[in-house]
C-alpha cells in the first residue's frame, strides 16, 4: 500500500492558492488510511509517517518522507521526498489547498514526469 504512496509522491504537479494557512498537523492519505505528521524542522516543513492500516507497513511509522522543504510561495513549500521503497529522493511540492486539504506532489527526470495526491486533515 505505501509503495503506491510513495510512487504518486515520486512522480506529481500542482499550482498555488491564494490564501494563507499552515499546513502543520495529521493529514490522512485517502486511498488507504496511512496518516501522516506535518511539522516544522530546521526553518522548514517536514512530513513522516504517522500510522498505518496495514500491518506490514509498521515499519514505516517515524520515517521522514519530506525534510527541510522551503516555503517558495503562498501555500506552497518545495523539497526533497524520499519513496521509502527504494530509499531514492526526488523534486516534490506540498501545496495547501485550503484549511483541510493538501497536494503533495513530486518529479522525475528533471520535471519531465510529474504525479500528486490529494490528502484531507485528520483532526
């Protein structure tokens, strides 16, 4: 199930809304429960695995899958994400929609191959 995350999070694109908000807090991965923490770290935003359904995913829970992403505009942070499948890094984006959804999304090749979700607040 979260190689399907981290996949669509390797691979993703999405523009900026013109209200501010902060994204910090539980998101939950619609497609399979997998919730996730959004938290300050270093001057930036980073995202690790909170919980999961699956069992066989526990250990996941703690892992980083954003790190030290910067704020580039209203609502947007940039960054690397890590798919923890393969432990390779890629380009990605966080793009808060509104109070209650968030786009996470991320490239390869150079941008050449793009891919997002959308996640909602869990509390």
């Amino acid at each position: 199930m979260l190689r399907a995350t981290f996949a669509a999070l390797a691979l993703i694109a999405a523009g900026a809304p013109a209200f501010a908000a902060e994204p910090y807090g539980v998101w939950r991965r619609p497609e399979d429960g997998t919730t996730f923490s959004f938290f300050r770290c270093g001057g930036g935003l980073c995202v690790k695995v909170k919980g999961v359904t699956d069992p066989a995913d526990r250990k996941y829970i703690g892992a980083m899958v954003f790190s030290g992403a910067t704020k580039t505009g209203p609502n947007v942070w940039e960054g690397r994400v890590k798919n923890l499948e393969d432990g390779e890094t890629y380009m990605g984006k966080i793009t808060l929609n509104g109070a209650n959804t968030v786009t996470l999304d991320g490239c390869v090749l150079g941008g050449a191959i793009c891919k997002g979700e959308t996640w909602t607040r869990a509390r």
